[in-house]
C-alpha cells in the first residue's frame, strides 16, 4: 500500500512541476509568439486541465524557437535557374508591349480626331456657303 501512496505522490509531483514549468512558460512568453489560442485561454488550459494542459501547451502553444522546414535557410545560388525563375507579372508601365499599343492606339485616336476635325470643318465651310448662297 505505501508503494501505491509513494507511485502517487511521485506523479502528483511531476505534474505539479509540468503545471508549474508550462505556466511560466506560458507568462514570460510574448502575446504575438502564443501560437493557436490567445494566451489567456493556454493559462486556463494549463491551469484547469493538468497533465493535459502543460502537454498540449508544449506541443501546440509554445513559440517555436527554431527555423520551419527541413531544408533551412535559403542559400544564394540555390533554387530556380535563372531561366526557370517563375516571373512576377509586371506593370503596364514596364511592359514594352502594351506601351507600344499604347503608342499606335493614341497615333490612331489622333488620326481620327484629324478626320473628325477636317469633316467639321468642310461641313461647317457648307453651311456657311449655303447660308452666304440664300442671302445673296
């Protein structure tokens, strides 16, 4: 019987450190670190739901504190030959083309305007000759 209340006593420790280990860890971290849940809600959860709490806080709320990804930092050098480097769309001011089309529309907008101009200007010249005819 005294093997049980010592098997007990030593579990109750070890979670009672785990608790007490995942609370201050939970407290000294950053607001903007906590991942998942708000950082309030992991105090509760460690506090409410002991050994659960602590683990689930080490597991999923705890900051990481190393870099994502197996393959580490980005190296020059590595990744996409230059050729086959996906291309950002560009802006229509940096595009060679659609500043040309720009170019020829406008050159077509202007000649138009000219024809525009020039047939205003002949039936204004009739108008004016049909009105100076029927005065004379």
């Amino acid at each position: 019987m005294s093997a049980v209340i010592r098997l007990y006593g030593l579990l109750f420790l070890i979670d009672l450190a785990l608790t007490v280990v995942a609370l201050i860890d939970c407290l000294s971290t950053e607001e903007f670190q906590v991942r998942n849940l708000p950082k309030v809600a992991w105090v509760f959860i460690i506090l409410l739901f002991a050994p659960v709490g602590p683990i689930a806080w080490f597991v999923a709320g705890r900051p990481q504190r190393h870099a994502a990804g197996a393959a580490g930092a980005w190296k020059p050098g590595r990744g996409f030959p230059e050729h086959e480097r996906p291309r950002r769309p560009i802006g229509p001011d940096d595009d060679p083309e659609f500043l040309a089309s720009r170019g020829r529309q406008r050159r077509d907008d202007e000649d138009l305007f000219a024809r525009w101009e020039a047939d205003l200007r002949r039936r204004e010249e009739d108008l004016r000759r049909r009105e100076h005819g029927e005065d004379a």
